[in-house]
C-alpha cells in the first residue's frame, strides 16, 4: 500500500521561538529524501516535531500521514503507525534493556491493539529475530543483554538505531545524522542495513552532513533548508554539489531568506546539540 507522508506550510517554535517557518515536504513510501542545510537551519527540529516531542510546538500548518492529522497524534501513536526517528543524540535508559526493549517495541507495532503485559511476541522468534539483524549489523549478541545505550560509544549508539529501524520496520524513518561519529566501517554497515530496509514500502528521509550514507542510498530528492524554511529540492546531484561545493551558492540563490539567517542567529537561543 502506497502511504504518504505529507508536511504543509509547518511552523515550529521552541519557546518562544520561532524556528521553522513554513516547511513544505511530501514522502511517499519508496521515496529516498535527503534533508541537508547548514548548522541551526533547523533540521533536527522538523524531525522532532514529526516525532512529537513536547519541546517542539506546531504554531502552524499541518502534518498528516495517509490523510490523517498526525500532529494530533501521540508521540506513541505515530510511532504505531510506522513513524519511526532515529535520534541525532540517542538517550540513555539505564535499567532497561536493549532485547526488553525491542520485544515491547516490536510487539506494539506488529500488535498496535496490544494492552500492556500482554500480547507480547513469542520470546523464541524474536530471540532468533534480534540475532539475525544484530548479526547483519555485526553487533555483538552481547549488546541485548545491556542496558539501552548506557555505557554505549556514540557508533555503537548509531547502529542500535539501525537495528531498531530493522526490527521495527518502520513505513517512515527518519534519520537525524545517523551517520555522524561512525567509523567508516560503521558508516558502511550502517548504510548497507539503511539500503536493505528502504524498500517499495518504507519512505526514507536522511539528514546528514557527510555523503557516505548518501552512496548507498541514492536520494530521489534533495531538500536544502535554511533558516526554517526549504528553499530549495533537488536530485542527488544537488546533494553531490552542495558537499563539494557548501552552502554559499544556495544563500546567493535566497538573498533574501539567508538575512533571515543572520537575523535568527543573533537571537539568544539555545541549542540542544
Ligand atoms: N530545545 C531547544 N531549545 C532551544 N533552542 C533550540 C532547541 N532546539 C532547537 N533550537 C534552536 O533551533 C535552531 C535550529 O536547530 P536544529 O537543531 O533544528 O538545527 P539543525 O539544522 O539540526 O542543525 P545541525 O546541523 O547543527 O544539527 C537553532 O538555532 C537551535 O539553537
Ligand atoms: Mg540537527
């Protein structure tokens, strides 16, 4: 079934704020977008209000998935319907772990009518589930038994993202910078899970600086924001041209949005990354 993911005209403040200013962006499930733009232009915070975090407050426009008002929705529900983000800055939770987790995670999504302590999917498949996709991540069995996180290097943090993204099988993922602080082996093995998982079914939207995850995850669109606002969309050669050549073209091309830039910067803001 063909889903859609659709932002239209989407205003973001944190406080009193106000950081994104008029976001237009549709997925649909088979579409690879790339989400790029300089430091601070925003982009963490469009993924976050798609995700429903409290901080992030919807001033206006809609968000919808397949018609319906996700904005409306709990962070919980648009994570049952299959709207999955993968964190620029993962959390911790000590004292629950990572195999606990996943089983509860996956169970609620394959179940969504689920009620909590029952339900749950049979420990034997997902055990064998859980090593298959850690085995493909190459992440040590070891990991299911730690607590989600804690103690965790930042790649390893980014791979346990890959493998929620596997084990949950998300219809929309989006990743925040999943490939900042990898090794280049973890950028490959990261890229090679993302490849194998966004299929006809899944929409995809990378925020990324670096183009290794790019590579192997040809973007059918490149979006560029600046100052709250997509200014421009483009092919993945647009993705190609911005990596080699940075973002100094784009603001001639906006004169006009990059003073904005200037202007928002010397608000005394503050950053959560
Ligand atoms: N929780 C927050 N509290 C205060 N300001 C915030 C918060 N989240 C975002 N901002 C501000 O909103 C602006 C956009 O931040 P955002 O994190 O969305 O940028 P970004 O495009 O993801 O940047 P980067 O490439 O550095 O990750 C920045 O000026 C930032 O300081
Ligand atoms: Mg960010």
């Amino acid at each position: 079934m063909t889903s859609v993911l659709s932002i239209t005209d989407l205003h973001v403040s944190v406080g009193e704020t106000p950081i994104l200013q008029g976001v237009h962006l549709d997925i649909t499930s088979g579409e690879i977008h790339a989400l790029m733009g300089p430091n601070g232009s925003g982009k963490s915070t469009l993924a976050y209000a798609l995700a429903g975090h409290p901080l992030y407050q919807i001033t206006g426009g809609q968000a919808t998935l397949d018609g319906d008002d996700l904005l409306a929705m709990d962070a919980n529900e648009r994570a049952r319907r299959g709207v999955f983000l993968a964190f620029q800055y993962p959390v911790t939770i000590p004292g629950v772990k990572v195999a606990d987790f996943l089983r509860h995670a996956v169970s609620n999504i394959r179940n969504p009518e689920r009620k909590e302590g029952e339900g749950l999917i049979p420990m034997r498949e997902f055990r064998k589930e859980l090593r298959d996709q850690m085995d493909e991540l190459g992440l040590d069995p070891e990991f299911a038994r730690r607590y989600l996180n804690d103690g965790f290097s930042g790649g390893e943090k980014k791979r346990m993202e890959i493998l929620q993204l596997a084990m949950l099988k998300p219809r929309f993922a989006l990743l925040d910078e999943t490939d900042s602080g990898l090794d280049s082996d973890a950028v490959r093995v990261v890229s090679e899970g993302l490849s194998r998982l966004a299929g006809p079914e899944t929409g995809v939207l990378i925020i990324t600086h670096h183009e290794r995850l790019l590579e192997f995850n040809q973007p059918h669109f490149t979006h560029v924001m600046l100052a709250g606002r997509i200014v421009e969309t483009g092919d993945a050669a647009l993705a190609h041209d911005l990596h080699a050549n940075g973002y100094a073209t784009v603001r001639e091309r906006h004169p006009e949005v990059a003073a904005l830039e200037e202007t928002q910067d010397a608000q005394p803001t503050q950053a959560t990354s």
